[in-house]
C-alpha cells in the first residue's frame, strides 16, 4: 500500500512506464532505455525539438513543443500521441490569436509548459514583450488558443501554472531575472484572481550552495499535489569552467501556503550524463517541463529537454521520491519563511 497519494490527478493506466532497473544508486529516478524519444529535425522546418510539456487528453495524450526552426527561431508546435513516446507534429507552429480572434502571434516562444485548470489548457512560455517576459494563452478544444496579455514585465522566465487554485486563486511560478542569463535565478510566487492581474508576489526559494544549484534554479514541471504537499521538479543551475550544467531537483511545497517550502533536496535528481544530455546544441542540459502521472499506482514519467536538442523520458514513483527528498532535505530560513518581507 502506498504511504502518499496523489490528489486530484486522474488515474492515466496508458502512461509510459518502464520499471525500474536493477543497480539504481543516488536518486530513485531511472531513464527510459530508447531516450531521446524525439530526435532532430523532427518536422519540416524544425531542427530540433526539446524543453517540451506534455499531458493527456482524450484517453490518449497532447503536448505542446518547442520548435527551434532551421533560420533559428523558437516557436511553439502542437504534437499528438497515442502512447506519450512516439509523436506525431503539426507542420504549421500554433496559431494563436486575440480575444477579438485577429491573428496574435509572439515574435518568438520557448520552453512551452501546458496546465489544465478546471477544464481550461494554459499555455505559459517565454516570449519577448519589450524583453525577455512570460506568455499565455488558453483554449479548450486544442484548435483554437487565445491569448492572454502579458502577465508581468520584463524580465522573467521560466513560469509554471498550479493546477488548481490554492484559497481560491491562481498560482503561478516564475523567476523574475535579468536581460542576460546568469546572474539570477529565484523562484516566486504571484496569485490571481482571474489570470490577468497578478499580484502578492512571494519569494518561493533561491540558489544556494549546493554546488549544483548554486548559480540559479527555476521553475520546472507543474507541481504535482500530494497528501505531503506540492511535489515540485524543477532545474538548477552551476557554473563551471566550461559552461552552465542544468541538472533537476526536487522540493515539496506546503499544500495550503506553497511560498513556503517543506523540503528540499540538497542532492540533485538527475543531472547529465548520458550522450544525448551532454552532447548537443548546449551540452550538459537536463530542463524539466511537464510529467505524466498516474494517481492509482503513484507512477511517475518526467519529461526532460536533453542539451537544447532532444526530449527524454525518466521514471520514478511517489512513494520513492517523496522519502528521497525528505531524507535529503536541507532547508534555510529563506526557505520556510512565507516569503514577503
């Protein structure tokens, strides 16, 4: 019988799943054997695909995917599977529009994450709006997406929808930064009453000395909620003499304040290693985006951007990884305080 639950995911007996090998050692998180599951040039016009969010949707499952084009842009493309392994792409990149229905399109997009929200998708990414700032949009059929106005100024990246509303507002993360990629790195917390004004901006966690995240973290997958709180995966960043190395970590999050963290664990989850992690566009990248979970066995898949070139597929259970993480907490005041000073 499991020690923790899932709650208010529903039960997806079709996910991928692998079991877990025989050797495990450090975290208990295993890759899928046939990683990279999409390899490049994956569509007419496209070089690359990673940095992706999936989910299911209609008994089978949808994703929405960061397309880096052969002229070097990245725009966000829809992709279908009947088993979460194998996709199939649009050509065309989503076409989103405005309230009005008038073609609304970003100059560019990335890192795609996609929430369900009482009945409702969101899209979140990054896009420019005068700098480098979130985007969203929604839609309830997967054909038509909406746009919503920028939800913060520049600059921010990286921002991850709750699934439900927590006190009867919506929560979403994000890490506010700088024009440039390093130094920043602190993820927060904003509420809103209808996904439009944002507002009770909240200090979440930060980088810390733990080499592996020391140099920045943000937000990852969409938090998962368990009967021990808001399980989090997310990415941290180090620095070394030959670049940035971005591994994934775990943290849970108080399921009633999620400013306010109740573990987090010092030792990374899964940092790069294999080929196809350390070796590509930008070597030494594993970037969480979104994860496939099944409430009735706890089963876990996260899906991971592999050196800005692949996606790859690692596996774990609840169970397992809530007491790897509780085990290895270390939290600091910044950590448990609830985040506004």
């Amino acid at each position: 019988m499991s020690k923790y639950k899932i709650i208010g995911a529903p039960a997806v007996p079709n996910m991928p799943w692998q079991d877990q090998p025989e050797g495990i050692t450090g975290a208990p998180i295993w890759r899928y054997t046939e990683n990279p599951i999409i390899d490049r040039n994956p569509v007419e016009g496209v070089a690359r695909i990673f940095n992706s969010a999936v989910m299911p949707y209609e008994g089978k499952f949808i994703g929405v995917f960061r397309g880096e084009q052969t002229d070097g842009i990245p725009f966000i493309y829809l992709g279908r599977s009947d088993d979460a392994i194998h996709w199939t792409f649009d050509k065309n990149k989503i076409p989103f529009v405005d309230e009005d229905g008038n073609e609304f399109m970003p100059r560019y997009a990335y890192d795609p994450r996609l929430v369900e929200v009482e009945g409702v998708y969101y899209l979140i990414w990054c896009q420019d709006a005068y700098g480098a700032s979130i985007g969203m949009a929604k839609t309830t059929d997967f054909k038509t997406f909406t746009r919503i106005e920028n939800p913060f100024i520049p600059f921010n990246r990286n921002a991850v929808l709750f699934p439900r509303k927590v006190n009867g507002t919506y929560k979403l993360l994000s890490r506010p930064s700088d024009s440039g990629h390093t130094p920043f790195g602190d993820i927060f917390i904003s509420e809103s009453p209808d996904m439009v004004y944002w507002g009770k901006h909240r200090h979440v966690m930060g980088r810390n000395p733990e080499w592996w995240q020391s140099v920045k973290i943000g937000g990852g997958a969409a938090p998962i909620e368990t009967s021990e709180g808001w399980l989090l995966f997310y990415h941290g960043v180090t620095g070394t003499c030959n670049g940035l190395v971005y591994s994934i970590g775990g943290a849970i999050l108080d399921i009633d304040e999620p400013s306010i963290v109740k573990y987090r664990c010092k030792n990374f989850l899964l940092t790069p290693e294999k080929w196809y992690e350390e070796r590509g566009f930008v070597p030494n990248v594993c970037f969480p985006c979104a994860t496939i979970h099944d409430a009735d066995t706890g089963r876990i898949a996260i899906y991971y951007g592999a050196a800005d070139s692949y996606v790859g597929v690692a596996f774990t259970t609840l169970d397992q990884i809530i007491d790897y993480i509780k085990d290895n907490s270390v939290v600091r005041e910044e950590d448990t305080e609830i985040g506004k000073r």
